[in-house]
C-alpha cells in the first residue's frame, strides 16, 4: 500500500472509532511521514507543518469574531435580540419556533459559528417551545436547521477559513451568503407556519404588532444590527481588513456591553474561556488539516484529480453535480472544518478550469459542508443541539427530514442560479 493510501485508511478508521478530529488527522499525516523513507520525511515534520498551518494573518479573524459572539451572549445583546424577533413574529403561525428562526438569522451577523448560535438558541428557547406545544424532536429539528444559516451570513468563520486557503476574497464571501440566507430563512419560516397550523400551536399574539410596538422593540435592537453593516462596509471601503474587522467587533461588543452595563468581570473571564476553548479546537484542526493538505499537494492528487475530473465531466454542470454529491457524502463523516481545508484547494482550480466564479464556488462548498453538520453520522451540529435538549438521535432526524429536503432544494438553487450568490458581490465589488 502506498504511503498516501495507508495515510487516508488511517485517518477514516479513526474518525469511525470516533477519535477527535485533530487525532485523527495528525495520526494519518505522522503514518505518511514515517512509511515514506525514501522521501526523507520526518514525523517532526509533521509537527512543523501543523504549527505552520495555524501561523496566518487571515486566521487572526477566527478568535477575534468567536470572542464577539461569546461578548454578544454576555453583554446583554442576545436578549434585546429575542425581544425584537418576538415582536416581530408575534402574529405568525408557530410563535416560539418564528422566533427561533429569526433570532438565528439576525444573530448569525454576530456569532460567525453556528454550534455557538445553536448552542445557545436550544438553551433558551426550546424549553418554552416544549410548553407552547412543540414536539422535542421538531423543536430541536429547528434550532439545528435555522443555525445552519449562520455560516452563510457574515461574519461566518467558514467563509474565512475558505478565503484564506484558496485565495478567494473574503468581503466578497462575506456578502455572496446574504441573498442565499434570506431565502433559507423564508422557506423555513413557511415550513414552520405550516407545520404549526397543522398541530394546533397557537401564535404569540393574535394581532400583528403596531409600528410604536415595533419601534420600541428596534431600539434596543438597533446598535446589535449595525454590526454586520460596520463589518461589510469598512471592508467594501477599504477601512480595515477582514483580520481587523475582528478586532473592531469585539470593541464594538465591548462597547455595547458597556452601554448596556451588563458587562462584568467574571462575565469577561468568562468569555475569555469560552472564546480561548472555542478557537483552540478550531485551530487544531485547522493546523492538522493543513498539514494533510500539504501532503495530498506533494502527492499531486490536486493535479491528478482536476485532471480526471474534466476527463469525466464534459460541463461544469455534470461537475457541479458531481462536486455536491461528494461533499455531501464527506459532510456525512468528516468534520467540516477539517473538510473543507482538505478538499478545497483541490476543488477550487477545477471550478475555475470549468469557469465558474470563484465566490459562487466558494459559497456552494460552504453551504455543503453545513449540510453535513447536521446530517447523520457524525454531524457536529446535530450533536451539540441534542446534547443541550437531551433529544435523542433518533427523533431529531425523524423530525428533520422536512428541512433535509429543504437544504437540497436551497442547495440546487445556489448551485445552478449563480445570481443568488454573485448578483450582490457584484453590485457592491463590481463584476470582475
């Protein structure tokens, strides 16, 4: 067996005996390293390429936008939040699980990582979605499934880690998820309405709330919502960078907190533990990924494969087809951090062979790799929701076979409409 194939037996059979990622990614790159003597490769090489792996500017942003989320649940902003989407919703059909859909999207512009907008959404909501009526499993089934617009919405860490490996520009990523994120937003919010007709699970008020309602609602509101317009404008003006664009929200969060006095010394503490956890598991894979990257580079797979691809594939239609399918079935039992550091830099030159735009790829892969969060066997999404909700497996994907054939729908139109994910870059960037 090849030491590039002993290498990718390896990491699968970890990741099936459900050692953590990063253990599994750095035990398939010291196996390569140590069965191919003749490349004078050393297992401490293996070690330097992690290291360096997580030694980027670009990656400077991760902790920076995980620290503003953990701010934004400190400082009093997820609360003023839930206050407007209540207010806002109030008059729909499903009440709690509008609410829970659309503080997902508004939040989504503050945390960047939807395991923490989950994290904290099946905390807060759906134990009051149980005594309006909500079966466990559906209630869970939402808060996994509207957490999975948070990637698409900026700033998702996702777009950043796919920016800084294949080059793509990641103000463009921020802004290419908007219109995508929307939509998902209103076919859940259809479903939902439905759903909740069907079972009887009243709205929160039987009126639709007054403009003076609505408007004291977005008060409070208004500071929190200005961020994502602060991030996307200071980087479509060439104020800061992305990387900066870190920094400045979490003084914003800051300042918010501040303003809010609810901003503490052990509320601070604590999200410096909170954000320091967060962006070391992160980081870790992102380092053992790279360094499998590195690896499938030397071996010219990225080569090889592009190759074959445009052997078998005679439009970038069949290749798009192709490509989901794949990432679906990856998302299924790899990690998509990890997935998406792997796979990415081999993917993107074949797009961009076949002429498809660079933004409008990257946001198709980013999509695909939050469908396979959520997804059976190994969707960390799933995990942490039905961890907080103590919902078993079983039921969430009974339940959330109706936002599965969703996702695929939202997904074929963000693959084969390029308008939802380039119509808005281009507006603001101009068409390149």
């Amino acid at each position: 067996m090849s030491p590039i194939a002993l290498s990718a037996a390896i990491m699968l059979v970890l990741l099936f005996a459900n050692v953590p990622v990063f253990a599994s990614v750095v035990g398939a790159c010291i196996a390569y390293f140590v069965s191919a003597p003749d490349t004078g490769f050393t297992a401490m090489m293996a070690t330097q390429r992690i290291i360096s792996g997580m030694q980027s500017v670009t990656m400077l942003a991760i902790p920076f936008f995980v620290a503003t989320g953990v701010l934004m649940n400190y400082c009093g902003i997820t609360g003023r939040m839930l206050q407007f989407c209540k207010v806002l919703t109030q008059h729909m059909y499903g009440g709690l699980g509008q609410v829970n859909i659309t503080l997902s999207t508004l939040m989504g512009g503050m945390s960047g990582s939807s395991l923490a907008d989950a994290a904290m959404e099946a905390q807060l909501l759906v134990p009051e979605m149980r005594k309006a009526g909500y079966s466990n499993g559906f209630a869970s089934a939402i808060t996994a499934a509207s957490s999975m617009i948070t990637p698409l919405i900026p700033p998702g860490i996702a777009a950043i880690i796919y920016g800084s490996i294949t080059g793509t520009s990641i103000g463009r990523l921020f802004v290419a998820g908007i219109l995508p994120a929307a939509v998902l937003c209103a076919a859940m919010m259809i479903i939902v309405s439905r759903f909740s007709r069907k079972n009887g699970i009243p709205r929160l008020s039987e009126r639709r709330a007054t403009i003076y309602e609505l408007w004291e609602a977005f008060k409070p509101a208004f500071l929190p919502l200005c961020l994502p317009i602060i991030i996307i404008g200071g980087i479509r003006m060439g104020i800061f960078t992305p990387t900066e664009a870190g920094s400045i929200a979490i003084f914003y969060a800051l300042l918010l907190g501040i303003l809010y006095q609810e901003i503490r010394l052990d509320n601070i503490l604590t999200c410096i533990k909170e954000t320091v956890a967060t962006t070391a598991s992160i980081m870790l894979i992102v380092g053992a990924a790279t360094c499998f990257s590195w690896i499938l580079t030397w071996e010219n797979i990225p080569q090889t494969m592009t190759a074959e691809l445009i052997a078998l594939c005679h439009n970038k239609y069949v290749f798009l087809l192709a490509v989901n399918v794949f990432l679906l079935a990856v998302g299924m039992f790899v990690e998509a951090t990890a997935a998406q550091i792997v796979l990415a830099p081999m993917l993107a030159p074949v797009a961009v062979a076949f002429g498809i735009d660079p933004v409008h790829f990257g946001m198709i892969f980013i999509f695909n790799m939050a469908i396979g969060s959520i997804t059976p066997p190994m969707g960390n999404l799933m995990f942490v929701t039905c961890g907080v909700t103590r919902c078993t497996t079983g039921d969430f994907i009974r339940e959330c076979r109706v936002f599965y054939a969703l996702l695929i729908i939202i997904l074929m139109l963000m693959t084969y409409v390029p308008f939802l994910s380039t119509w808005l870059p281009n507006l603001l960037y101009g068409v390149r």
